[in-house]
C-alpha cells in the first residue's frame, strides 16, 4: 500500500526535517481560467445568426413597452439596467418565453453590489424572484441557479444557502451540481471550502431539453475497453458526471485570471458555457436576471443562443457591455486566423 511522500521509506521519501508546512515538495501551479473557451470562438452558422438577430429584435420591440430601450444590443446580446423584479414582471406581460435562465443571485454576505437582508427575508425575497423565472418559463424549459455558502446565528458557520432555497418555487428539482474548483478562502479551524453548488431545475419533470452529447468529456481513462465486442464508451466521451472541475475565476498578481473583470462574483465562462450547451438549442433564449460581469450572456452568444441580461448597477452594464465587445473582436480575429490558415 502506498503510504505517500510524508510516511514512504524509500529512497524518494521527503526528509524528516522538512515534514513541516512550507516544506517539502510545492503543491502544482494554480490552473487559471483563459480569456475565453476556445469553443466559444467558433463561427456561429450564418442562418442561426440570422434567426437570432430576427429573434432579438422582436424581444426588443416586445420589452420596449414596460423597459424600455436595452442598455446595450448586439448580434443576439441584450443587456437592460433595470432590477430584476421589474424585467421579470416585463417578460411576464410579454409574449416572450424563456428556454433557459442561469443565475447567481447575491448571496446576502456583504459583497459590494448588494445589502444584506434578515435570514427570512433573504429567503421570502429569492422565492419571490424565483417564482417570476417560473412565470416566464417555456413549458420544457431549464432553470439553473449557483449558491455559495452564508452563516446562519447560532446554526452553522457554513451553511449551502441551497438547504433553504431548494424548494421555494415550483420548478422541479432534477439535481445539484457540485462544482469544484481550486482556489477559495483559508482556514484554520475547519475545512476550507472549494466548491459551490448548481441546483438543475425544469419546468417539467419530464419533458425537458437536455443535449448530453454536446458536453460530453472527451477524457475517457480506458477509450478502448470493450464489453461482447462493442466499445464500453460512447465515442464522443463519457458523461461529465454531478462534479465538475473548472478553475474558479481569481485575482491576484501573477494569478489573475484572463477573464478577470471587477465584479466580484464572477462565475467562468467554461461553466456557463457547458451549461447552455447541455439546456438550450440554437436560437433559443437565454436569460440572467442577475448579469454582473455578463458571463452568461458570452457563453450563451457564442453557442447561437439569444441573450436578455439584467444587471442593476450601471458601472457592472457597462463593463459588460465592454467585455462583450472585446469578445467579439477575440473571436473575429481567431476566425480570420484560422480561414487565413487555409489559403
């Protein structure tokens, strides 16, 4: 049995005298996120940009009456500054529905963007919003909604704010992600945290979109194992499973990410991205009624997908509204070097 470096007897064992913290081998480098997946600069096919853009304008012109024009608009990219209770209650009253709605709602822990609530009406206010994406919702419809952790007085130091919101709307809940990744906070007398959770709902129990070949893990340990002749494994890779390993997005000097924008509370692309994939079609409509630093929107433009944001705070929109123009350049340019690479 392989007893590791700390307890191994042989010649590769660390020394006694560096069997302390800060000695003995470097843990592996940090794993940064890069700028953006290489899938999301891909060209989109010209007649699902098209049905996008004919599908954008006419969210527009159906938005106008109770929003407004958008804060920012392009190829498939709506963006309004507006609270996420009055964009829900616009869509409501629209003939506008909703394929897909990813989130992440301020966590009620103090960060910048957002003022903290008592506990229950933290809770009373996310059922209250939840139960709009509901509203608004195709019949066969996705929502998926990530929560970190908060304290709870005299209950828990750490709490999944999930345990208290997982039931709170009528979506059904067909199950939570955990997302792992690498970097997070110290500590000394617990655990440290490295992972979030997504919650996974549908309208329908039932009849939901779900693309399981379009995210498949190509990082198969045995490809070529077969069972009565036929190979065990599908040929585009295996399921990504409820654990996904993705690099959190980090500051930091010689650490940042690429992506890295002033938000706080950045989710990476690569995560939206699998998820739009595996809960949307083409031209289907993708909503965050908490945009922030616009990552859901990125992902879900760069998949052929249509995008309504709602961000409340004008400085997070127009960083947004910057970093989706910075994207677009990143992928006309790959674009350009790759048909260029043919010639």
């Amino acid at each position: 049995m392989a007893l590791g470096p700390l307890f191994d007897r042989s010649p590769n064992a660390i020394p006694t005298s560096d069997r302390r913290i800060g000695k003995g081998q470097p843990p592996p480098p940090h794993k940064a996120t890069t700028a953006v997946p290489p899938g999301l600069l891909q060209r989109v096919d010209d007649s699902i940009r098209r049905r996008c853009e004919q599908k954008a304008s006419g969210i527009v012109d159906a938005l106008t009456p109770q929003l407004g024009k958008p804060y920012y608009a392009r190829d498939g990219f709506i963006l309004y500054n507006a609270a996420c209770e009055r964009a829900l209650d616009a869509l409501s009253k629209s003939s506008v529905n909703v394929e897909l709605t990813l989130t992440s709602p301020p966590y009620n822990i103090g960060k910048a963007y957002e003022e903290n609530l008592p506990l229950a009406e933290y809770v009373s206010w996310c059922a209250d919003w939840m139960r709009a994406v509901w509203n608004v919702t195709a019949d066969n419809g996705a929502f998926w909604l990530n929560l970190g952790y908060f304290s709870v007085e005299g209950k828990g130091k750490a709490v999944p704010i999930s345990y208290l919101l997982w039931d709170r709307s009528p979506f059904f809940l067909q199950q939570e992600i955990v997302w792992h990744y690498g970097a997070g906070v110290t500590a000394k007398r617990f655990f440290v945290p490295r992972n979030e959770k997504w919650l996974f709902y549908t309208k329908d129990s039932e009849d939901y979109v779900f693309n399981l070949d379009d995210v498949r893990d190509p990082n198969v340990k045995y490809p070529n194992q077969k069972k009565n002749g036929k190979f065990r494994c599908n040929p585009l890779g295996k399921n990504p499973s409820d654990v996904w390993e993705f690099p959190k997005v980090t500051t930091g000097t010689n650490r940042s990410s690429k992506e890295r924008s002033s938000h706080p509370a950045q989710f990476p692309l690569a995560v939206v991205d699998r998820i739009v994939k595996a809960s949307s079609n083409y031209a289907d409509l993708v909503i965050d009624p908490f945009s922030g630093s616009g990552s859901s929107g990125i992902a879900a433009v760069g998949n052929g997908r249509v995008y309504v944001g709602v961000e409340l705070r004008e400085d997070y929109c127009r960083e947004t509204a910057d970093r989706y123009d910075t994207f677009i350049r990143l992928r006309d340019r790959d674009i350009e070097q790759n048909e260029l690479a043919l010639f």
